[in-house]
C-alpha cells in the first residue's frame, strides 16, 4: 500500500463517517435487538456495507479499496459498535484476510484476489484456531502435503468468523509437521469453498456476538492449487498470520470503544429519565460515581486505540500500542456494558433493553484477536525490551 493511500483529508472522513453515521442509524439499529436474539444473519447489512465501500476499506486504492488510514477505519468500527458489533465481523475478518494478501501475497495473488474483495463480490476471513489450538497456534494439526502443482490439505479449523456466509479464508497449515521451531513448518493458504474436500460444518451456537456466522471447516483431502500459498515459498505462514494482528487488535480495540461509548450513552440518558426518591437517579452521587468512571474509561480507550492506530499508520513498531489499546478498551466495553446494567437496574437484565447484549457481546472483545491475558504478557515483554538496564 503506498503512503499516498494512507492518507484522507479532513473533509472525505467527516463525510464518509457521516454516511458511516446515517447508515447505522437507518439500517443497523433498528434489526439489532430481533437479529441477535433470533440469531438471524444480517443479511440486509450487507449490501450497504458495500456501498460505504466497507469490504475494501483498508486494501489499497489501486485494487478498487478506499485505502483507508487505520485512524480513519477505527473510527468507522467504533461508530458501528455504539449500536451492535455485530456487523462488523462481516467486514473486519475479511479484511484480514485482504491484509495478509495484501501485505504478503505474491503480484499475481494480489491482483486475482484483491479487487474482488475490494468489491465485496466475495467475502470471506482468516482460518487459524483449530479446536486443540488457539493461542499457541505453533501446535496447529493441519497438515498441507504438496501433490504435484496442488497441495492436499488435512485438518479442522473451528471458531472461523464469516465460516458460513464467507467464501474464501486465508488459513493456516503445517507444510512440515516436524520443523523445528514448529513456527518454520507453517504455511498462510488461500483457500476458497471451491476447493474440493472443503467441508463447512455449522454456525456455531453463542452467548454474545450472536447473528454473525461463526463456525467450524474441514479439510477432508482438500485439494488446494499450489500457487494459492501466499506470498509462494513455504515456512513464512506463522509469521504472515501473525504480521497481521496488530491490525486486528486494533479493530478489536475500536469495537471496544463503541461499546464502551454504546454502554455510556444508553446509561446516561437512562439515568436521566429514571426517577427514584422524587429525582432522577442521575443526581443520585451513587450512579455520578459509575458514570464519571465510564465517561473516563470510554475516553481513554478512544484515545489509546487512535495512538495505537497512529502508529501503525506512521509505519512504526506498535505490537505494544496495539495490544495496550486492545486490552483497555476491551475491558473498558465490558466494565460499562456492568455498570449500565446495575444503572439500568431490573431492566438492564430485560431482553427489551440492549445494555444485555453489550454485556454478553463484549466478552469477545476480552478472549478473541489474543486474549487479554497474552496482551498483557506482550505488552510488558515489548515495555522491558524498550527500555533496558
Ligand atoms: C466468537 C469468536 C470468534 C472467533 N473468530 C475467529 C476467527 O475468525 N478466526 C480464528 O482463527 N479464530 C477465531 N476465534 C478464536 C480465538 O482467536 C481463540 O478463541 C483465542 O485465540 C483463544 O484461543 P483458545 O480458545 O484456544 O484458548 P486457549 O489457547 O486454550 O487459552 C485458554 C486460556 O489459557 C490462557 N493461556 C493460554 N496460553 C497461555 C500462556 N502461554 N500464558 C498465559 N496464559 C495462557 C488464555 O489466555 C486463556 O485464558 C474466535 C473465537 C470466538 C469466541
């Protein structure tokens, strides 16, 4: 992607996170609550998405994307997530997908694939989590044997968000299940429902982060053109997969922010019209304390994931930036989606309310993209090494 694409003016993101805006207020917020609760994919969403340009908005200008900076692209998630997160597991995990062609994929692999996800034409996500692997992904089991100008792959990949509705995953797989450091045997694979002995197997039931499709694949003998290995030379998947979570961890940031934003905003005009003791409970110093802590915590988590998402577009090393905003804001969503349901009282627990579903949705945010476990381990191994004795 060239600095060039990595820049919009003042005017094109207030117009576009305007659209962003009246697109969410018009089409998403209204289906939230019977999508969730129904678990019904929505289906409605999709062509706005791509007419707000969504499934391209970080692949580069040249393949048909808007090139977006990440400081624009978190501000778009946020806006989002304020209403239901949902949605953007629609075009957050396709775009790490588009990510890793992108950033890794050969000339012929960014131009067979990188207009037509731009586009939206197709979508799809990144397959990595098998149900004996997640965050040591270095103990992954599926195997790719080369056959001839084919690979034949073997596994079970579970947990992939856009598994059901998605058409194409960047997954990840063994080329040489003995390698040793095991991250030196792993391949990143283009691999599309097209290819025989790929299996979809079903949505995935789920507390939170409902509606959108996650779900298991396998590979039964699953035949993959050669050529479909990203970047073309075996050994760099690990490292491919993994160059793309700081972008991903900001996303997740963002979506925190929203929901953290969400929570904050349902409370505070909650607070205002409920009235306890001959006043609203606003001006009761009990729900001041819980608000003034989310005004705070919403705050911060804005301002962390836009210092993250500034350095990653200066180019700079943010893997602890990344995972700093990804941890607070995180942890921010869920903390305010709490103390709005306690403001919300009785009705914070009714399904006629949203503040549950923040509740159940931001859970997520706390275990996916590296759980908030492992970011505190990376963010104090980046912080020693950044400042030795
Ligand atoms: C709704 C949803 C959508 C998802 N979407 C995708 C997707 O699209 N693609 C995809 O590939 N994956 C996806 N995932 C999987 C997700 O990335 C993993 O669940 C996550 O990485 C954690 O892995 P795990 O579940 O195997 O937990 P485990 O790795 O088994 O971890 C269990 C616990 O042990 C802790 N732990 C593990 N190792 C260490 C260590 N070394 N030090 C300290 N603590 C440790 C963890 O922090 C955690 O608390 C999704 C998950 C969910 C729930």
């Amino acid at each position: 992607m060239t600095e060039a694409a990595r820049h919009i003016d003042a005017a094109s993101e207030a117009q576009l996170l305007d659209a962003v805006d009246r697109w969410v207020t018009r089409e998403v917020a209204p289906i939230a609550r019977a999508h969730d609760i129904d678990d019904i994919w929505p289906e409605s969403l999709v062509t706005g998405m791509a007419e707000l340009g969504l499934f391209g908005a970080t692949i580069g200008t040249q393949w048909g994307g808007l090139g977006l900076p990440a400081a624009t692209y978190v501000k778009i998630v946020a806006r989002i997530c304020q209403d239901w997160m949902s949605p953007t597991g629609i075009f957050n995990s396709h775009l790490m997908l588009a990510h890793c062609i992108e950033r890794f994929g050969t000339a012929d692999q960014r131009a067979e694939w990188l207009p037509r996800l731009a586009s939206g034409a197709i979508r799809g996500g990144l397959a990595l989590t098998e149900p004996d692997a997640g965050t040591d992904l270095q103990g992954i089991r599926t195997v790719a044997r080369r056959d001839g100008d084919h690979y034949v792959l073997n596994g079970a990949k579970t947990w992939i968000t856009n598994a059901v509705h998605g058409e194409v995953f960047a997954l990840l797989a063994k080329t040489d299940p003995a390698a040793e450091p095991r991250h030196s045997g792993m391949g990143l694979f283009i691999v599309d429902k097209s290819c025989p002995g790929f299996v979809t197997g079903a949505k995935l039931p789920k507390m939170g982060y409902r509606a959108i499709d996650t779900g298991q694949i396998f590979l039964e003998d699953c035949r993959v053109p050669a050529d479909r290995l990203i970047g073309g030379v075996e050994g760099q998947g690990f490292y491919q997969a993994t160059g793309g979570l700081e972008l991903g961890r900001i996303n997740v940031a963002a979506r925190g922010v929203g929901m953290a934003e969400g929570a904050l905003a349902r409370a505070t005009a909650y607070a205002q019209q409920r009235r306890t003791m001959g006043k609203p409970i606003a001006e009761h110093q009990a729900i001041q304390l819980k608000l003034g802590e989310m005004v705070t915590r919403a705050r911060a988590a804005r301002l962390l994931t836009l210092d993250a998402a500034d350095a990653y577009d200066r180019g700079a090393r943010c893997d602890m930036e990344a995972g700093c905003a990804k941890y607070f804001a995180s942890e921010a969503a869920r903390d305010n989606a709490e103390e709005a349901m306690r403001i919300f009282g009785g009705n914070g627990f009714s399904q006629d309310y949203e503040i549950e579903r923040f509740y159940r949705d931001a859970m997520l945010l706390i275990i996916g993209e590296g759980t908030n476990e492992m970011q505190r381990l990376i963010i104090a191994r980046q912080w020693v090494k950044r400042h030795p004795l």
